[in-house]
C-alpha cells in the first residue's frame, strides 16, 4: 500500500532497521520501482561527489554534544542534514551536509590549527569541534533538526539470529538478512566522504584529480562495514583549451610505464602516510597485477584499496549495479549465499587460493540469467546506445546499456526466493566445473579455454577468468559445501536459513549426530524462552537429519 511504502521509503532515508515480510517488500520494491525510476550509475556517483563536497566531517565529545555543534555549525551556512555514528564504539563523528559548496568553504576559512608549533598545518573537511573556552552567544536548541542518530551500527550475530527466527518464511529471513546488513546511507556518505578527502588533498597539484569508489561500496551488494575499493585518476587539461597558445610546463611520463605508477604510488603513499590527518596503516602491494595501497581512514572507519586508473573495475561495479537493480530478488540472493559461503569457510577478507565475493557474484547472476531472470551482457551491449558508449584503459569496450529504464522487457519468472536459493545449490551442484567456463556476457556456459580449476569469464575482458585465483582444493570445497546446502534444504521442513548459516565445524559435528548443536542462536548466549524455542527447532532438524540418514542408507 501507498502507507507501507511511505515507511518504507522513510525507514530506509533514516538509515534504520527495517523488518518486514517477502510479501511487503515485494509489492513496496514493485510500487517503489514505478514511482522511483531508476538512477543511471553516473547520476549517482555524480550525486554523492556532490553531497561529499558539501559536506564536513566532525568529531565530537559524544552524541550530547549534536545540538551545541548545530547552534555553532548554522551560523556558516544552511544545514541539510546531521548524521551520527561511532568508530570503535566510543569515538563520536557527525557528517553535516550543508546545502552549498560555499558554507563549507566558511568554515575552512574560519577554522584554525591546535597548535600550530607542533602540528604539521594541514587543511581538510575533518574536524574536531572542541569545548568552548568562553561562553558562547549562540543559542542552542535541544532538538537538531534532521539528526540521524547511531546511523553505522552494525547488527550484532545474536541480533540477526534473533531477527531472522521472528521471519516467517524462509524467503522472508532472505530479505531480513538482506534489509538489516546492507549498506547504508550513512555508509555511502563516510565512504564518498573518504574520498573527496584524498581529491581534496592532491588537488593543488592535480586540479582535475577524481577519486572515485567502485566495488561493493557502489555496486549494490555491499554490507554494512565493507572495505572500500578507490581509483585515483589524474586527468589531463580541458579539452575546450587545446588551441591555447600557454601550454603548460610538465614533467615526461617515464617509459616503462609500471615503473612510473610505481613510483607515483610510492609518493601518494608516503603524502598520505605522514601528512594526511586520520590516515593510518598504509601499506603499500606494488608488484601485483594491480597495484594498489591498502590504508585505513580512522575518522570513517572505513579500510581502503586504492588503485589507480583502474577504470574498467569502476565500469564493471555499474554493470554489477545494474544487474542489481533489474529483480528485486537479485539482491537478497546474492546477499544469502555470501553470507552462507562466509559462515561455511569458502570466503576469506584475506586474499588467497579461495574463491572471492566477487567471483561469487558473478556465479549467483550467471545463475539468474540460466532462470531467465537477468539478461545476458550481449543482450545489454545491444541495447546499448551511441551515449553508452565507454572504452577503458584505451583498450576494453565496457559498452552496455546504462539506462534500465529502457530495457523492455522484465521477467515472468515468479520462483520465491527460497525456491532460488535452493535453485542455485543444486545448479552448482551439478556443474561440470572441470570442462565448463561461466559466460556472463553471453549468459550460457562455453568450454574451459585452460586448465584453471575455476572459469568465470570476466564479463567485460572475455579473454580474462576472474577466478583464476582458486585452486582445485577449493573448488572441492565449494561442491561439497553446494550439496551438503542443498541436502540441508531439503531434508529439513523447519524452514529455517540459519540451518545452512552454521559454521561448518558445527555443521559436521551436527550431521554426525556427536554434539548437539544450538542451530538457532549462531553466536552469543540465549535466554531461557529462546533455550525452549532452539530446543524445539534442534528437534524438529534432528529428527529430519534422522530420517534422512536412514533413507539413505
Ligand atoms: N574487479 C574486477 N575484476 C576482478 C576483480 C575485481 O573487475 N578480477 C572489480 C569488480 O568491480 C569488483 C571490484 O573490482 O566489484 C572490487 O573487488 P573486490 O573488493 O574483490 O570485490 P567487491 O565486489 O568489492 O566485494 P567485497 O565486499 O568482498 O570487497
Ligand atoms: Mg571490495
């Protein structure tokens, strides 16, 4: 209904919880998609550079100290809107966004150093609003006018267990799982906030410096907490000015070109390190395929990959995006089973020899598009018009489709999303991974082009396996862990995701019947109505493990 969308709407604007049942979202996702057109990538990330510009960043003593900050903070210019949250729990920031680019260049003007004899004076759109050491003459309000309050907290495991046991179905916990741990827009702004602090910093060099973020940040599969993967590019001059008769005195670019960008590397990562306020952590991985420098922003919170002119990764999180946006189901999907390969062992922050979220994605869109769900990458680039257009790094065509709003026709394909999951573990479970290639772009599979033990066709560099990473052992792993999922879904009547949510140790001891597992409450202590209610449930999946043993045997 229009009400349920209304709150809806709100709920998520307000960057709270939001709990509600399959049937609600999917007719709010429908009306929503009707009202709401959808935004094009570069609209988007066009928007939030935009808002990150207008916006400062302050810590302050504690969420007490919001309204004095509103009283101080109004007299630069008028304020949009004040969000609040915590890094580590005990350190209080407040992201202001003010309605012009111009009240934040007052504050910059007005704002001043500690000391200034033994600081390294350094300007930026990070602060820290300290006590007043006269009486002010401003006024303060009890209420700050759009406060948002506490917006980055994740939900802890007891809390999320808790949550998905009140869903009524298992297509309903896919959705709760999915509404309680994405990322917020909170989340969205510290993360562009991020960014537009190391554009603002290099910028006296590099005027036409973006950085941009890319991956699960924008991409649509992003969580609450995740990393943020960055671009840095540094452009060249407007290209109205090429007849100008003043051309600028620069420096050659070297003539090994891996050499230059790492040396360019090595001089962001030393700026950054020693000059850069909240910057910390900054580790420098030059010598891989992709350069980049990790480094953690202490005043978001947020740890950072920055690469530069990484540009076809940027145009691949709009396609990953855009596939996103094309079923309402494609994201609580995606969100389950990267869940499930998280708590099951197969996915690991580090990297390594195991498959990645990435790679994982693509498997669960490859899927989707097998259903006739999602389009193939062809039928995208089809579509595509001359503004389409998009060629990275000089080389890689990312022409595709942009504008959803033109794709004509949506699937009549109606399977719930439990039916999907399901769908997906006994797909995979019978996959010939040892002779078959994933194709995204042409939405069928084609035969190994090598020996990799894993074929995911990159969707924009065909000739490329993004999962070329994994090892044969892993790929063992991920079978197994596909059909012991999909035995468990269906030798199990309770309904119940957090049966394929058990870490796998538990998993095993379960199925061998030596310990009792609490298959309810996956972390953390229960209380006593909820000991009655687990009991209950690890009856009720004791006695279908039973059965099923004994049916096979
Ligand atoms: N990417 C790519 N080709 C690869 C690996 C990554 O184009 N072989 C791009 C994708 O756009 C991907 C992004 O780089 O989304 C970031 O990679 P990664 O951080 O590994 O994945 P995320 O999607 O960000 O997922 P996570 O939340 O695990 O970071
Ligand atoms: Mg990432």
């Amino acid at each position: 209904s229009a009400r349920e969308c209304t709150k809806y709407t709100h709920t998520i604007m307000s960057g709270q919880r939001l709990f509600c049942n399959e049937r609600v979202v999917r007719t709010v996702h429908s009306a929503e998609s009707e009202k709401n057109k959808f935004i094009p990538f570069d609209e988007l990330i066009s928007h939030r550079r935009q808002q990150a510009a207008r916006s400062v960043l302050i810590q302050v003593q504690s969420e007490k100290s919001c309204s004095e900050l509103y009283s101080y903070c109004s007299q630069f210019g008028h304020i949009e809107g004040m969000h609040h949250y915590t890094v580590h729990h005990n350190t209080h920031f407040v992201l202001i966004e003010f309605k012009k680019v111009s009240h934040v260049e007052n504050i910059l003007n007005k704002a001043t150093h500690m000391n200034e004899e033994q600081i390294i004076p350094v300007e930026g759109s990070m602060f820290w609003f300290r006590t007043e050491k006269t009486r002010s003459k401003i006024s303060v309000s009890k209420d700050v006018p759009l406060l948002i309050k506490n917006g980055c907290s994740i939900p802890t495991d007891k809390e999320l267990t808790d949550l998905l046991l009140s869903a009524e179905t298992m297509s309903d916990q896919m959705v709760t799982l999915y509404e309680t741990t994405k990322l917020n827009d909170i989340g969205v702004r510290i993360r562009f906030q991020t960014a537009h602090q190391l554009e603002r910093c290099f910028s006296g060099l590099f005027p036409h410096i973006s950085v941009l973020p890319f991956g699960s940040s924008v991409n649509g599969f992003g969580k609450l907490g995740c990393d943020l993967d960055l671009v840095l590019r540094a452009t060249n001059v407007n290209e109205e000015n090429l007849n100008s008769r003043l051309v600028y005195h620069t420096k050659t670019i070297m003539s090994d070109e891996r050499l230059q960008t790492k040396k360019f590397m090595e001089t962001i990562a030393d700026t950054m390190q020693h000059f850069v306020p909240g910057i910390c952590n900054v580790r420098r991985i030059l010598h891989a395929r992709v350069p980049i420098i990790k480094y953690e922003q202490s005043f978001t919170g947020v740890e950072c990959d920055l690469s530069i002119t990484n540009l076809t990764a940027v145009y691949m999180s709009e396609l990953l995006r855009l596939y996103s946006e094309v079923d309402w189901r494609v994201k609580p999907l995606v969100f389950t089973l990267r869940k499930w390969a998280e708590c099951v062992g197969l996915t690991n922050s580090a990297p390594g020899r195991w498959i990645t979220n990435f790679s994982l994605t693509l498997l669960v869109l490859f899927y989707l598009q097998f259903k006739q769900i999602l389009p193939s990458l062809s039928t995208l680039k089809k579509l595509a018009v001359k503004r389409d257009t998009r060629v990275a790094n000089s080389m890689v065509d990312c022409t595709f489709l942009r504008d959803l709003n033109r794709l004509p026709e949506r699937t009549t394909n109606v399977t719930t999303l439990q039916e999907l999951l399901h769908g997906f573990y006994e797909f995979y479970s019978q996959f010939d991974f040892h002779t078959k290639a994933v194709s995204i772009r042409d939405g069928t599979t084609i035969s190994k082009p090598d020996y990799s033990a894993l074929y995911i066709c990159n969707p924009l560099e065909p000739m490329l396996n993004v999962s070329k990473n994994v090892s044969i052992e892993e790929v063992e792993k991920l079978k197994v862990n596909l059909r012991e999922a999909s035995w468990l879904l269906e030798s199990t009547d309770n309904n119940n995701l957090l049966t394929i949510l058990q870490p796998k140790k538990d998993l095993m001891t379960l199925v061998r019947g030596k310990r009792v597992v609490n298959v309810a409450v996956l972390f953390g202590e229960d209380s006593e109505d909820e000991k009655t209610n687990v009991a209950n449930k690890q009856k009720t999946l004791s006695g279908s493990l039973n059965k099923d043993r004994a049916r096979r045997r």
